[in-house]
C-alpha cells in the first residue's frame, strides 16, 4: 500500500477538519467515502473533497473493500459502537477525542482493535499541535528541571452549540458531560504528556450561562496532583463571551515555559540552566496560525503520523490507553465535583 484509502463517518465540524487534513497529505491519503445520518452533509463534504462514495448508514460503508481505515468524527456516545463494528470489518480507526465517555467503553475500543489487528489512534489533536510539541522538547531537554506548578486554560464560545436542547453537544447522555469531558480530555491528555500520570483531582463544575436540563456544566475547574510532584489548575469554559483562549503555564525547578495560542510565537521559555540562552526568554520557532490556523496545522499532522502508522506499520504515538487515560481524568473530575471532595486515581469505581 502506498497510499491509504479512507472513509470519514460524521461529516460536522470535525469531519470537516479531517477531509482537509486528508487533501493536504495526498500522497499519503485518499479519502474515498464519507457517511453521516444527514445525506445532504455527507454528499457536501463528499463533493467538495472528491470522495467516490456516500453513505447514511456507516455499517454499509464499512462493508466496502477498498476501504482502508475511518475517522470517526461522531458524538461521543457513538465513538465505542462504531470503532468495534469498524474494527470487525478490519478497518483502522482513527477516533476524535474524548475516546468514548466510560472507561468500559474505551476498553471495548481498545480490545476490539487489538482483537482484529487494526491500528487505534485518537485524534488527540494537541498533542500535535507544534507548540506542544516544542514544549515538550523543552522539557526532555530539561530546559526548566522538573514541573512543580502548571497552569492551563481552554476558554471557547459554545454558547449556541451548548443552548440547543436538541443538539448532542454537552449533553450528558450523548456526549458524557460538558466542557470537562469535551475541552477537559484535551488539556488531561497535555498535563499528563508533560506532568506524568495524574494521582489525585479536586474539581468543579457549573452551569454559568447554559442551564437547560439536558445539558451539563459550560464550565468546569479542577486542581490535580501528579505522582511526580507537579500540582495544576485547569480552567475549562464554553460559557464566556470570548475569541478562542488556548494557553498552558509551566513553571519547574530550572525555568518556566509559557504557552499561548493567541500569540505570534506561541512559546516562551525562560532556563536558568548555564548556556548562552541562560537567563533570558527564548522564543522557538514553530508553525502557527491564528485561529483557526492551528487546528488545521494540528489536524494535518496528527492525520499524516496515522497514515504513516498505516503505510509503515508503526505504533501510534497516542494510544488507545492514552485516550483512555485522559477519559479517566475528566470521569475522575465528575466524581469529585458530586462528591464535593479530592478523589485519588484508583481510590473510586469509575463507569
Ligand atoms: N479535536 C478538536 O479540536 C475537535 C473539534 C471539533 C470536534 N471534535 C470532536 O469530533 C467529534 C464530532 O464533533 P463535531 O463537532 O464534528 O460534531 P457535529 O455535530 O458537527 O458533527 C457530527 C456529525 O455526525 C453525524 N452523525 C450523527 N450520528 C451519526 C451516525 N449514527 N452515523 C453517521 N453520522 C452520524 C451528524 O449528522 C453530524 O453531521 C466529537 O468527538 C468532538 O468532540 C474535536
């Protein structure tokens, strides 16, 4: 194979991402067909990426042979289903975060392509995103020591995504909560890639704008600790009437690194390490847009490192037990939010 034939199911906003991610690696991806529920969304999509084929039932699509593997771009309550049938019919999946919303749905996902021999990666997209990227080559280099303190924001207006009744969007039962499963899974899968495996969460959740009954929280703030020392705050908002707010805080035993997405250079990194960059603020180079610049730069390269998984049979770099780990994080954070207390990893049943 020197090309990798896929299908896109859920032609949204995140399918959308994924269509233009797989035009910009052509050499390396074709996108062939694309499903959703809705004919009309699939059959825009389908024409303006050039895709042979639509489909309204994805277990139709996943009978085609030609087809490679699929990104699943549906709400949350779908991502277990539909990589298990995928999986079955041998297809690699490549599922959007958050992975599912229970931890035995994940494992689901994760025995089902373990089962059938397919590559599982979850479109974690920040972990691709370069600026995460530099700050994680800053941190191996051990640029500022060891994180003590970390600080991360993630503030989007869902207003109107969020104040539908009838849509999916931070619903409970279709999307397994609000901003702490969908904007939470994102920034626990960062800490955890930069801090280590979490050990214990303090968190709360509120409904500050949207307080229909069928949704869950627009906003949610949690305190983690770190086995290895490190103590964070994470501060999740769909409510606030404001442009999009990405931005992360490290600060370690040998400097800080500062990260914004608002930013022209998005990373800052100050060492007190001896060196000719000693005692001053570094600014690396790195590819980055505004908004919605970087989703696309981000969503290209997570899609390029899974079509090269495919082409090379590698290993995915984020794994189904690191979408899981992130899921646990944000399940955590509900429990502790009910429970109205600091709840350690491993201490509680989770669903
Ligand atoms: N990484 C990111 O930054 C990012 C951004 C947006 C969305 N996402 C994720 O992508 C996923 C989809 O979100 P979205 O914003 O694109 O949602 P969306 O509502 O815009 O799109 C979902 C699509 O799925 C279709 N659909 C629903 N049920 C279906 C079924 N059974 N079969 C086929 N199609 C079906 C709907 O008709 C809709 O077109 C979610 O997991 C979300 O969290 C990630």
């Amino acid at each position: 194979m020197n090309r990798v034939r896929v299908g896109i199911i859920g032609a949204g906003s995140a399918g959308l991402l994924h269509a233009l991610s797989y035009s910009q690696i052509h050499e390396k991806a074709q996108l062939v067909a694309v499903c959703d529920v809705n004919e009309v969304t699939a059959m825009g999509l389908a024409k303006t990426y050039k895709a042979e084929k639509v489909y309204t039932d994805y277990k139709k699509m996943l009978e085609q042979k030609d087809l490679d593997a699929v990104s699943i771009c549906l709400p949350h309550f779908l991502h277990a289903e539909v990589t298990e049938a995928a999986a079955k019919a041998g297809k690699h999946v490549f599922c959007e975060k958050p992975m599912a919303t229970t931890l035995k749905d994940c494992d689901r996902m994760i025995n089902a392509a373990k089962k059938a021999g397919v590559k599982l990666m979850i479109a974690e997209n920040h972990r691709w995103t370069p600026a995460h990227i530099a700050m994680k080559e800053a941190l191996d280099q051990g640029k500022i020591g060891e994180v003590i303190l970390a600080r991360t924001y993630e503030v989007v207006d869902e207003r109107t995504n969020m104040g539908n009744p009838s849509l999916w969007k931070g619903t409970a039962d279709r999307a397994g909560g609000g901003s702490l499963m969908d904007q939470g899974v994102h920034k626990a899968a960062m800490l955890r890639w930069f801090c280590g495996d979490v050990k214990s969460v303090y968190c709360w959740t509120s409904q500050q704008m949207i307080k229909l009954p069928n949704k869950a929280e627009d906003t949610a703030m949690m305190f983690l600790k770190f086995d290895k020392g490190a103590i964070a705050d994470l501060f999740l908002s769909f409510a606030p009437i404001a442009y999009f707010n990405n931005s992360f805080e490290l600060y370690g035993t040998h400097g800080t690194i500062l990260e914004d997405h608002a930013w022209t250079d998005p990373v800052r990194i100050f060492s007190i390490r001896p060196g000719k960059d000693s005692y001053r603020w570094i600014t690396p180079k790195v590819e980055h847009q505004p908004h919605p610049g970087y989703y696309r730069i981000s969503f290209r390269l997570e899609a390029e490192h899974f079509m090269d998984c495919i082409l090379h049979d590698a290993k995915p770099d984020l794994s189904g037990e690191d979408g899981k780990a992130a899921v646990e994080v944000a399940l955590l954070g509900y429990y502790s939010a009910k429970a109205g207390k600091e709840i350690r990893r491993g201490e509680v049943q989770l669903p």
